[in-house]
C-alpha cells in the first residue's frame, strides 16, 4: 500500500504544534542539482527557540514517565514507516541533499536500524554498589539528561540528526533539533512527521530551521537544555563549549582521514576502498579518506590504478541510478573545495586527473587527484569534496607519521595482508576509530563512533551515546540509625 506524501513542510513543529516560524525572513529549500526551489516557509526566530524549548520541558515530564514499552512501540512503528516511506525519502534526499540513489538507499537502511537500536535503549537500568557505612544501601538510577539541543549538518542530514535524536527520546528526553538550513526537511521536519505518525506525544520533539547565526547561540547558551549534540565543522565546534556553560557536550567534528596502504597490501582491495571513500558523497563526508598514504614500494603502481579508477566514475544527475559523484551542495562549498585545490597546487601539488564542475547549476565537481606531501592545503585541511590527496611514504613507521601529522583524529585505515600487523598499526593511529582492510566511511549502529584531538568529544552509536544522553541518580537507604558526629 502506498503511503500519502508528507505535506506541510513549509512549516515546523513547535512546542506540540506545526506553525510558521515568526522571523521576518525566509528559508529557501533548493535543489543543488538543477537549482528548483523545491520547499519555502518563515525562518524560526530566537523566540520560537524559547518556545521550543519551554514546550520541551513541559513534555518531557510525561514522556519520561511512560513506559518502557511504549516508547518501543513508537520507534517499532518508526522502522515500519521508514519501510513505507522509503522511495519517498530517496526521492527527498536526491532533490534536498543531492544524494545519489544508491547513497540515498545506504542512509535510509542506517536510519531503520538507528530506529531498532532505539528500542534496545529505551529500558534504564539501576544497580546497588557497597558502602561502607553500616546498614546503608547505595542504589544508582539511570534517569533522562532531560532537555536535549541537536544541531546537525547538511551532509548526512536524515543520518546524523536521527542518530541522537532516536536514542535522546527512547530513554526519555525531549528534544529541540536544528537541522541544517541547506536540508530542512531530511534533517528534521520529515523525521518529526515520521515520528509524529508513530506515536510521539506533540511537544517531545520541536524542530526548529533557520541560520545558526541567527539562532544557533540562543540554542546552546538557552538555560534549559542539560545536552549539547553538534556535528559539524570543528571552527563552529570550537566555540560551542565556551557559549554552552556547564552542559553535557557531545561534539563531532571535521575529520582528515588518512588510508594507509602498507608494503603488502591487496592493491586492488586498497584501490576500490580508496576509490568509494575519496568520492561517495562527492567527499562530503566526515569519515572520507582525505589522505591516501602508500608505501614507496607500491605507490606508483596504486597511483595508476586509482587514477584509472577515477577516471571511470560516473559524473552528473543524482537521480539517474549509474551516477557515481553528484553535486556540491552549495557555490559556496563548492568555491571552497576549487579554493584548497588551486592553494595545493601552488604549493607544489601535482594534478594527475581533474577538470570543471558541470550540470544545470555548475556543481557537479569531476573526481580530482592530487599527488603531494602532507604540508599541501588539501592533506592539512579537510576538503569536504572529490579531491584526493596520495602522499608516498618512505615505510611504515613514516607513514605512521604522516597519518597522524594532522590535528584531526576521526576515522582511519590501513591495508595489509598481515592482520596482527594491521590491527598494531591501527593501535598506533590517533584516531577514534581505525579500520583494517576497509574504507574510513564506515559507521555502524552497534559501535562506538566518535573522533579524538579537534575531531570532537563523546561517541554516538550502541551503549555509548546513552553516556551523554543519561544522568545517575544516587538514592540511598539508610535501614538502621547510625550515629553522627554531633
């Protein structure tokens, strides 16, 4: 049975009901591909956060008392309409984010599973621990964080704004999320209808859209929320725990991930995992393998390999199912990634396969190449667009080196046929996660998913994401008198 398309998306659920936001301005929803407005509604104001987040109180006292199983039904349902609405969402995410078809399938089918993990969390424990007063009994609760503020990106918009989202609200929380402007609708207002349509009680999720630099501070420095969820890029995440006070902070940032290729590797194998995490998403992505670094006695065979790979990729139309690389999302990303790339090769980068953005808004960016040292802008900076960067290392002790020569620290590879030496050097990289044999875009519900050094702080994903989104509450009983000092 086909679903009825959402409709009133031109407008945002606020505090337990859907209305335009009261700022004079207007938030403009287009197609990165052919540039079609494709959605406009009224920009939220500093006075809707308010609003959000008072409502966010008021629900949440109600929420958090309902049961276990209750809030299992409603992310049960959630799966059940993600199945429903998929093409629906594919087609969302195509004409929003300029997704591929095949990315947009691989987003969907991590949401549904975020969805199912949620269930598994929505049942909080407690434990008694000893103590040693007599006839005390220690016991610790796990209770709701309370009020949760979610700010998430453009890139992985369905993604990255439900994997908080989902578990904040199955232990209890309420939630205020502001999505992206550039995705308003697959980063929050599509998952506030499928949400809504589940079972969730109006109020516990407010959606807010607008500029983070209209809004973006009145959220984070707001007295209500207890958690801070960001991901982003690390300059915006900088200045987050300065304007949040004392609030929980779960922060991921930008990356530069590096795939090592080391002495013994399966060229092949280490080609197409390189090839998808250099170009999926047009290299719009956190985890995307920024630095490719190979041992001197196999580089100049995979250089050619990859190149030739590249070179084959399908370039154009999101829609059309062959298509490999998309468009950027907006000029301005687009600028910026042309903008590393001409830095990069004025500081002695060589250019191996490139060319100039086409389709209907100039945006579809050809895969590039570059071969270069570690101090080019394009191995310093993360570039965020289909650009990859293959650095020659002289062995593995100094492509260790140059992996971790980065102020990054979130995801990495390394390819060898020797597993114990793989998973040695993985131990050595300063990442929060290393990948042997696989490509650096890797991200599993079950798992613990977060950077180290400026990549970001805490980890979404399994047990973990519920560090920050729970709090402990000791109760003690004291069974007998004891004395007291005086």
């Amino acid at each position: 049975m086909t679903s009825t398309p959402y409709d009133g998306l031109d407008v945002m659920p606020l505090a337990g009901a859907w209305r335009a936001g009261s700022s004079p301005d207007r938030f403009v929803d287009t197609d990165p591909y052919t540039g079609e407005v494709i959605l406009e509604g009224q920009r939220a104001s500093v006075s809707d956060v308010d609003d959000a987040y008072a409502g966010a109180v008021l629900a949440q006292r109600d929420w958090a008392r309902t049961s276990p199983g209750e809030r299992s039904a409603v992310f049960l349902r959630t799966a059940e309409l993600i199945d429903a609405r998929t093409e629906e969402l594919v087609d969302w995410l195509t004409r929003e984010a300029g997704t591929t078809r095949m990315r947009a399938y691989v987003e969907i089918g991590i949401v549904r599973a975020t969805a199912m993990a949620a269930v598994t969390h929505t049942a909080l424990g407690s434990r008694t621990v000893a103590s040693d007063v007599p006839g005390k009994e220690n016991r610790i609760y796990q209770r709701p964080a309370g009020v949760v503020a979610v700010i998430s990106p453009w890139n992985f918009p369905l993604h990255l704004s439900f994997r908080t989202v989902a578990p904040a609200l199955a232990v209890g929380n309420s939630v205020v999320l502001k999505p992206a402007e550039d995705t308003p609708v697959t980063g929050g207002l599509f998952i506030a209808k499928l949400l809504e349509e589940a079972g969730l009680p109006p109020g516990v999720l407010s959606v807010v859209i607008g500029r983070g630099s209209e809004i973006g501070d009145a959220l984070v420095e707001h007295p209500t929320p207890r958690v801070i969820s960001f991901t982003g890029s690390t300059a915006v995440g900088q200045l987050i725990p300065a304007k949040a006070g004392v609030k929980r902070l779960a922060l991921e940032l930008g990356g530069n991930g590096p795939m090592v290729v080391l002495d013994d590797a399966d060229l092949d194998h280490a080609v197409d995992a390189a090839i998808f995490s250099n170009y999926w998403h047009q290299g719009q992505i956190c985890m995307a393998t920024n630095r490719v670094v190979v041992d001197a006695s196999v580089h100049d065979e995979l250089v050619d390999r990859f190149v030739a790979r590249a070179r084959d990729l399908v370039t154009g139309d999101p829609r059309l199912p062959e298509t490999h690389v998309g468009p950027i999302i907006s000029e301005r990303q687009l600028a910026g990634v042309r903008n590393k790339v001409a830095r990069s090769l004025d500081a002695g980068a060589e250019l191996l396969l490139g060319g100039d953005p086409s389709g209907p808004t100039g945006r579809v960016l050809p895969p590039h190449v570059l071969l270069g040292t570690n101090d080019i802008p394009a191995a310093v900076e993360e570039v965020f667009g289909p650009v990859a960067t293959i650095i020659k290392a002289r062995d593995e002790r100094d492509a260790l080196a140059i992996a971790n020569d980065t102020t990054y620290g979130l995801s990495s590879a390394v390819f060898t046929t020797d597993l114990e030496r793989g998973i040695a050097f993985a131990l050595e990289v300063e990442a929060g996660m290393t990948h042997v044999n696989d490509t650096t875009v890797h991200d599993d519900v079950h798992a613990a998913f977060g950077g180290e050094k400026q990549s970001g702080l805490g980890r979404f994903g399994g047990e973990w994401v519920l560090d920050d989104l729970t709090t402990e509450h000791w109760v003690s009983v004291q069974h007998v008198r004891r004395p007291l000092p005086f």
